[in-house]
C-alpha cells in the first residue's frame, strides 16, 4: 500500500513540474491556447440603429454540432474561446410584435477567423468586436417599364417583362427569394414588397422581345429603401438590344436561355449548340471560345442549320466563356455572329477541392506527418466511388505520394465528396523530405476535377500516432467503444516511457487514471481502465514520453475515442414493412424493447423518460407501462398526434413529409445494472410515427364536376343550375362526430347564407354511415348566389388532434377567417 502512495507521489511530482515548464498539462492544450480567439459585437437595426435583442447567431463547432448563441438584451453577444482557423456564423432574427404581427429581418452569414479577429500590435489574439447590420423586411417599392418601339420610337408598356433584384454586399442571405422577382402587369407595373430597408439592392430586367426586336435596359441601383413607406421610383425605359442583331441569326442553343441570354453552372463537359435561322457553309467556318484573354480550342461541326463546338478537354471551371461564329452563307454572304457580354454564358465550378487536413484553413491541419498517418481532400461534390478513375501525377515536391499504379506507395480510398490517402512502408522517404501528391478525381457526375497538388514534410524524428484502436478504417474517432475497453496506441518509433498523461482540447480525460493503469512495450501504448467510462462521452488524452535516445517530447500521440451506450433498442412496432405504421391519433401505443431491464423506480438517480415531441414542437404527454422483466415499455400516448393530410398514403420518400407526426422519440433511463443514458435512439434509425388523415370534405352535390377521390379545393368551380327544392350535401373522407356535434345546435356547424351574408334557416341532419352532411333549407332557395359555410366540423376519434399541415382533427372549410367551402358561391334557379 505504502508502495503504491510512493509511486503516486513521484508521478504526481512529475506532472506537475512538467505543467510549471510547459504552461499547462501535457502540452497539448496550453500549448495551443494562443491560438483561441472570440467572436463579439453588437446587432442592430440597420435602418433605425437601434439594437436588437434576441438575434440568433448560428455557427458549427469542431464536433459539427449546430450550436446558437442569442444576442443579449442590448443587442451585445459573445462567443469564446473558437479553436484556431475560420468559422461561418449566420446572424438572423424574427420579433413577434403581437399575436398577429411579426417582424422578418435579413439573414447574414459572416465568415471570421483567427486572422480577422487578431490584433497586430498584440500579436495574438485579441477580443475585438463588431456591429451587425441587419435591415427589417419592411422595404417596398414600385414602378413603370416602357420601351421605346424600333422604327416608331413610340413608348409601349412592357407587358409581362420580369424584373429582379440582387443584392450587392453577398454577405447577405435572401431568406425570401420570391420576394425579389417580379412581373409587370398589362399597363407595364410592377411591385417589390418584403424587401430589405437597406440601400444595397440593383434591379435588373430581363432581355424583352417586341414585334421581333430584343429590347434591355441598364441594372438601376436603388434608393434607400424606407421601413413601411413605399417608394415610387417612376418610368424605366427599355431600348433595341445593340448587341441582338446578330443574336437574331440564333433560333436556339442549349447555352443561351429563352431571352438569348447567357446560361450560368453550365457543365463543364457541355457540347454548345446553335440552332441558325439560316445555313452555314461547313467547309467555310470559323469558331473562337474565349476566356478573358484566354483562347480555348473548339472544333466546329455543321449538321445541317447547327453548329456544334466540340472539345476534348474540359472548359475551365467557373469560367465565363464568349463565342464568335465567322462563316459564309448559301448566298455568299459573310456571317459574323458575337455572343459576348450578356449572351456569354458561365461553367459551373465544377468538382473542385474545398477542405484537407494538409491547408492551414483545416482544424485538423498536419504540418508534418508521419507513416501511415491518413491525408484527405475533400472535394465540392460526391465522388465516383472507384479509386481507380483517380489520377496520379508527378508533384513539384522532392517525394511523390502515388495511390495506384508501379509506383503506388500509399492506399487511397473515396468515401462520399473525400479522398483519402494513407502511406506506408511502401512510402521511401526521409525525415524533413518536403512530400507532395497531385491528383484528378472524377465525380459521380462524370466531371473531371482539374489538377489539385498538395504538399507536406514527413515529421523529423517526432512521435507521430501510427495505429490506433480508436479510429476506424477511414481514421476518423470511433463512437463505438465499449466502457471498459483498452486503448491501444502505436507510436511511429519506439518508446522509453511514459512520464505523464494530459488532457486533449474537445474530450474528457478518463476517470481515476493511475500510472499503473499504462503500459509500454516498444513503440505501443496500452490503456487499460481501471474504472468503467460513462457512456456517450468523448474520451481523450496525450502524452509526454521520453524516447530510447532519452530526450522528452510533450504532447504526443493524442487520440480521442467516444463511448456507446451498453444498453440498445431492440425493436420498436413503428415500422410496417419498408414504411412506417399509421398510428392513431388517440389511444394508439408505441413498443420499444430494450437490451437490459430498466430501473423504474420513481426514486432512481434518473427517471425513465420519453421524449417526444411532435412535428408542431409540442411536448406529448405518454403513459407507460412494462412487462414483467421490465424490458419492453408500452407508450401510450395521452397527448393527440397531429394528424396526416388527406390522401398522403406513403410513409416514405418526399410525399412522407405530410403524414409524419414525429421527428424522432429518445429515452432517458438508467438500468438495472447502473448503466445512465441520455438521448437514448436505436443505432440504425431514429423512431419516426406517422398518423392517420385527417378530416376533409371530399365531395358535394354543389360542385359542377369533381373527382370523389379528392379533396375539394377552394376555387373548385360551382353548380350553376342547383335545384331550387334540394338538399346541400357534404361528404367527408371519414366518420364525423355526431354524438358531440349533437350536443350543440347543429346549425351552428353548418348553414347556408346568401350573397348578402344572410343565414338560410336549415336542417341538418347526418346519412346513416356518419360521412356526410345533409343541409336542407326550410324554405325553398330562391333564384341566386349561395354560399356553404362549415364551422368546426369534428371527425370520430380525432377531434382534439391538430393538423400537420392543412385537416385536422376539426374541418373549418376551404378558408381559414371565412370557413367558406368554396371561393365562389353556387347559383340556384
């Protein structure tokens, strides 16, 4: 015993004189603590200045968990301690003002980091701040387009002509985009509403056509634009498009759009096409494709009145591309046609590099590495997942990585939009050699990426992680170890000793870690617990070794591993097949069975709770009862589940989304054994439930033509011959409430009004299978307009439920604020 005291007492000695020398810990973390920046200011209300409370500021941490920050009530936030490199935060706002009155403002994405958040004179990083403009939604504005016809100069209305906005600071989000087009109505007017109450917006026009003649006109950048006062910017004047006389020549092409506009994202492998409105000579013909001052090499082909230009390379990425067709036509004539400026049309970016651990961007980023250390590019799109379509060649570096081929020294691999590249002991190079690797990938697309190079320095004599249990075949951290499993670490050479352990940035340091608890043999570390890990947590540590050569190297070797839960979902009932079940409303239970029987005593460290929140953000309030072995719970739910829309009848695909009621279902419980979890799910698959329809009126005997297996739609169109003496019948998809609807007085459900709004006295009454609705007036229609209005009709077991998107649990006709069945009324006579 006495021993094992002496022992701890020169490690704990020696971890703390190695945290005098090196600042903090192992090394790792106060090593690096420079490089913590913050992100701080103040947002405000761009056309008031007034500060704004309650802002969301949104941002991905190094886990990529979303994490929000809210501005105080001053309009002030700050964000601490942000881990070197470059961070996105997205900065938006909504302020309710009343019950009926809400407040969008612009949404902002700005990109900070370590470098722009610095202070020079420091020379680390400082806590500077910034104010945020965001501008309110309040912004309108109107006006004329006119064009000055060719041959008359008479100003004509531009009917129909589409009018857009663009907003010049790009760090602005259009949250709204159908609020930032328009079309002018037959007078030549147009509206722009919801608009930001800010100065940076240019409006453009669309290329117009007028008896055969293109017509444009110049961007205009805005005024100001005032909160809640609309703005009158008067008469825009289109004139003959100068550069669309040769245009004219081109009936179509599948680069231009339907104005003779030039495209954008064009595929980079796209063969352009022009269909002519007249032949050209095909031995006669000349095609140039310029980008910038660059001449890129086409080969014109004539089939018949179409030119196509093909190439045998890729166009450049991102690139706008402008054409000149020089040829002869059948009368000898000479043809120039020039689609340049407007009509240039753009490439896509194509598959381009966006993101590796070997660019100081990357948080992840290796100066140096070792063998068998795991590289990766990830690129700006999925990839073919065959590695073989991969093309190597020769970097600029003095030592080259090949992952195919008789030079192959590496493994490569693509999983998703990601390379992945390992070397091993194929790799002949030496300690401080600069490593380079150049490669083309190809898309799922077919696209060919352009040449990406990237280069290194194998590490000079450090101790560099060369297989660990803790990650997986692609080297990312393994969320599936056990709570009490081993961690094993091989080192890129052999090890002395361990002298001391300590903490890595992001994770937690196992608990009661002893010396005795570490083993070396060569280069391999082992971990071996002591205490069981909780599960769900991230784990970590690094060490400070001192190698065979008896020098000490702090910080090395770092591996971080999470833990999983023991216990498991087995099976829940929610599932029906490749779908999911349709669960009812009220009374219907959900079954989950578990690995290992739950503690359900009310007194445990931790209650058995279900989360359950239904697609409207509710909280559903369940009751649950067990088995005898206290393994599979039974969840009724008390609370009703929002209700499918009528005629959605898969539980899969895009279609699905209008008959789910739950997002997912996740458990906290702790079991018999001791074991606590939190957010508890299956691992395959989250618990989705899906619910029954809802109730929807699906046919009346006042529509003049309509589909019984359909919903009636608003603006369906009416009977114009009802039968004066006849009953209004309203059928519904299922059995109505009659025994509730009783209890009231029916008319109040239900009726008949006239044009004027006045209430026909009526009976109603229900048929004998409880769908349908018979209204039958006391006094015979007279010749005129009615209307049916349904208020609150209640279906059979759902009447509590609430709609997912437009029935529910209560049918309140086609509008909202006038429960009207129809847009327009049905004519009697």
């Amino acid at each position: 015993m006495s021993k094992q005291i002496q022992v701890m007492g020169v490690f704990s000695f020696i971890l703390l004189s190695i945290m005098i020398l090196t600042g903090c810990g192992g090394g790792t973390t106060g090593g690096y603590e420079y490089a913590k920046w913050n992100f701080s200011g103040y947002i405000v209300d761009g056309s008031t200045n007034e500060r704004i409370p309650e802002a969301s500021i949104t941002y991905l941490d190094e886990q990529g968990i979303q994490i929000v920050v809210n501005s105080d009530a001053s309009g002030a936030f700050f964000i601490g301690s942000i881990p070197y490199g470059q961070k996105t935060f997205r900065i938006s706002c909504t302020r309710l003002l009343t019950n009926t009155d809400t407040l969008f403002y612009t949404e902002r994405l700005i990109s900070a980091s370590s470098v722009t958040e610095s202070n020079a004179m420091e020379g680390v990083v400082a806590n500077g701040s910034r104010v945020i403009k965001l501008y309110p939604l309040k912004g309108e504005f109107s006006g004329e387009i006119f064009l000055r016809a060719k041959g008359t100069g008479k100003y004509v209305a531009a009917k129909k002509a589409t009018v857009s906005l663009q907003y010049r600071d790009t760090t602005y989000v259009n949250s709204t985009p159908e609020s930032f087009y328009a079309t002018t109505d037959s007078t030549g007017t147009y509206r722009f509403t919801r608009l930001p109450a800010d100065t940076n917006l240019v409006m453009s026009i669309n290329g117009y056509a007028f008896n055969g003649s293109r017509y444009v006109g110049a961007p205009v950048a805005l005024p100001r634009l005032l909160s809640g006062h609309p703005l009158q910017i008067g008469r825009t004047i289109l004139e003959v498009d100068s550069l669309s006389e040769n245009q004219e020549l081109v009936a179509t092409s599948n680069v231009l759009d339907q104005d003779g506009l030039g495209l954008m994202n064009v595929s980079p492998q796209i063969v352009p096409y022009f269909l002519l409105l007249q032949k050209l000579d095909s031995k006669n013909i000349d095609v140039q494709v310029h980008h910038d001052t660059t001449n890129i090499t086409v080969v014109p082909e004539v089939r018949g009145d179409t030119v196509f230009l093909n190439h045998s390379e890729n166009f450049p990425s991102g690139a706008v591309l402008s054409v000149q067709i020089t040829g002869v036509d059948p009368t000898g004539k000479r043809v120039q046609i020039s689609l340049t400026g407007s009509q240039s049309f753009k490439t896509s970016k194509g598959v381009v590099a966006i993101a590796s651990n070997l660019w100081r961007s990357s948080p992840e980023y290796k100066q140096e590495f070792s063998l068998f250390d795991t590289l990766w590019i990830r690129f700006s799109e999925k990839l073919n997942e065959n590695v073989n379509l991969v093309q190597w060649s020769k970097p600029t570096a003095t030592k080259a990585l090949y992952g195919k081929g008789l030079n192959a020294n590496a493994k490569a691999w693509i999983h998703g939009d990601t390379l992945f590249v390992r070397p091993d002991q194929r790799f002949d190079a030496a300690s401080g050699d600069a490593v380079g690797l150049m490669v083309s990938v190809v898309g799922a697309t077919g696209i060919i990426s352009s040449a990406v190079e990237l280069s290194s320095v194998l590490a000079n004599n450090q101790y560099m992680v060369k297989w660990t249990n803790t990650k997986d075949m692609q080297g990312k951290v393994r969320e599936d170890m056990r709570s009490t499993d081993s961690i094993v670490v091989v080192a890129s050479r052999a090890i002395g000793k361990v002298v001391s352990v300590g903490s890595v940035e992001g994770a937690t340091l196992p608990p009661g870690i002893l010396p005795s608890d570490i083993s070396v043999v060569g280069d391999t570390i082992v971990y071996k617990p002591r205490m069981s890990m909780a599960p769900g947590v991230l784990y970590g540590f690094d060490f400070d070794v001192q190698g065979v050569d008896g020098n000490l190297y702090y910080g090395a070797l770092p591996v971080k591993w999470k833990t999983a839960f023991q216990v498991k979902i087995i099976s829940v009932n929610n599932r029906d097949g490749a779908g999911y079940r349709r669960f009812k409303s009220i009374g219907d239970s959900l079954v989950v069975q578990f690995s290992k029987a739950i503690n359900i005593d009310p007194s445990s460290i931790r209650t058995f709770t279900v989360n359950m929140i239904d697609v409207k953000g509710t909280a559903v309030q369940t009751q649950v009862s067990w088995d005898k072995n206290r393994t599979t719970a039974t969840i009724h739910n008390i609370t009703p589940l929002p209700l499918a829309d009528y005629g959605i009848t898969t539980t899969t695909g895009t279609a699905s989304v209008n008959a789910k009621a739950v997002n997912t279902v996740t458990f906290d419980l702790v079991t018999a054994d001791g074991e606590v979890a939190q957010g508890l799910n299956p691992d395959a698959d989250t618990i989705k439930i899906f619910a029954e329809e809802g109730l929807c009126a699906v046919n009346s005997n006042v529509l003049k033509t309509h589909a019984a297996a359909y919903e009636i739609v608003a603006t369906e169109t009416a009977r114009e011959n009802f039968p004066l003496d006849t009953s209004v019948v309203i059928t519904f998809n299922r059995v109505l409430d009659t025994a509730y609807m009783k209890q009231s007085t029916l008319s109040s459900f239900a009726s008949i009004e006239t044009g004027l709004g006045a209430t026909m006295s009526a009976d109603v009454s229900f048929t004998a299978d409880g769908k349908s609705l018979v209204i039958h007036p006391q006094v015979p229609l007279a010749t005129g307009e009615y209307w049916i209005k349904l208020k609150k009709i209640p279906g059979l077991g759902i009447r509590d439920a609430a709609a997912i998107s437009k029935h529910g649990g209560t049918f309140t006709g086609a509008s909202t604020t006038s429960n009207y069945l129809l847009k327009n009324g049905f004519q009697a006579k």
